[in-house]
C-alpha cells in the first residue's frame, strides 16, 4: 500500500530508524514502507540519521557498463546495483560513459 503524501507515523519512523541502522538499502526500506526513496532519504534528514555514503565496487562497476552499453533502462540498472537512478548516472558519468537522456 502507498502512502504517497501521508504522514510519517512513529511506527514508520522506528521503521526506519532500525532498517537504516541496519544498513537495509533505502529502495528496500521504501518498499517496506510503501514509500518512495526519496520520501525515506528525506525522513532520514529530518530524523538527524547519518548519511550514507556506499563505495561502488568493481563488480557494480562491471554489472553497470555492461547494462548501460547494452542500452538498459537507467532504472533497471539501479535495480540491479540496488541504487537509485541518480546515483546510476552519476556513476555512470564518473566511469566516462557516454551521457545519455533519462529516459
């Protein structure tokens, strides 16, 4: 169930404070929260928890430059390095990838 615009409740932010502490990915703690990752990095902001900052490693490297040169959707390359889209195309850049539109 989405909850597109509803507030946060304090059983989803313990939710989210536990998963986070977990270091559960934000597009999983989203699904589980019917949320989108945004909403969840946004209520992580608010809620003072520490940023995250995940290296790439040379197998997403790898898993990454085969999906884009084959011509994958950005979305289904960040499902499968479990990143977000963004995060995809800004990796994607800094490997010397040709740019491409987001769509």
């Amino acid at each position: 169930m989405k909850k597109a615009g509803a507030a946060w409740t304090r059983r989803d932010d313990d939710r989210l404070r536990r998963d986070w502490a977990r270091d559960v990915p934000v597009p999983r703690i989203a699904e589980r929260l019917g949320r989108t990752p945004r909403s969840v990095s946004a209520r992580a902001a608010v809620l003072c928890l520490p940023r995250r900052i995940t290296r790439w490693g040379a197998g997403e490297d790898r898993l990454l430059r085969d999906l884009w040169t084959a011509g994958a959707p950005a979305e289904a390359i960040a499902e499968a390095v479990r990143r977000t889209p963004a995060a995809v195309f800004m990796r994607a850049q800094a490997l010397g990838l040709t740019r491409r539109s987001a769509a």
